[in-house]
C-alpha cells in the first residue's frame, strides 16, 4: 500500500531508492545525498513512499516533494 509505513515490509528492506523529479535536476550531489537520507531516516514522514518487492526483499521507494524539502531543510 503506497504513502503507508508498512512496519513487515521495513523489516525487509535491503535497497533504497529515491526519486527525484525534474524540478530538483539542478541541484548538486551532496544537497541531493543530505535529502535523501533524511528522507530515508524517517520514511514514514515522507509524502510519497512505495515499496518495490525484490527477490531479497523490498526497494523502499521515496519520491522527492516540495513538502519534503521543506520539511527536511528545517533540520
């Protein structure tokens, strides 16, 4: 079930993928790698979070929104 922490699935998780729409293109490497593991710290804050079901387990999947910048960068 998307947009959901799913604590089974959490347990599971051996891959993390984010996804970062056009409007972020610009942004540089360690910007984008400061997001995404406060992204990742706390996924069930995220806006958009998927799990993908892998052979090992599952993919956590966040999609980067204005939201989530927002969020993050007062930490």
């Amino acid at each position: 079930m998307p947009n959901q922490l799913d604590p089974y699935r959490e347990a599971l998780v051996v891959e993390q993928q984010t996804v970062w729409p056009d409007d972020y293109e610009d942004w540089s490497e360690a910007d984008r790698s400061r997001v995404e593991m406060l992204l990742h710290a706390a996924p069930a804050e995220a806006a958009e979070l998927d799990y993908v079901r892998q052979h090992t387990g599952f993919a956590r999947v966040i999609t980067v929104t204005p939201d989530d910048v927002e969020r993050v960068a007062a930490t």
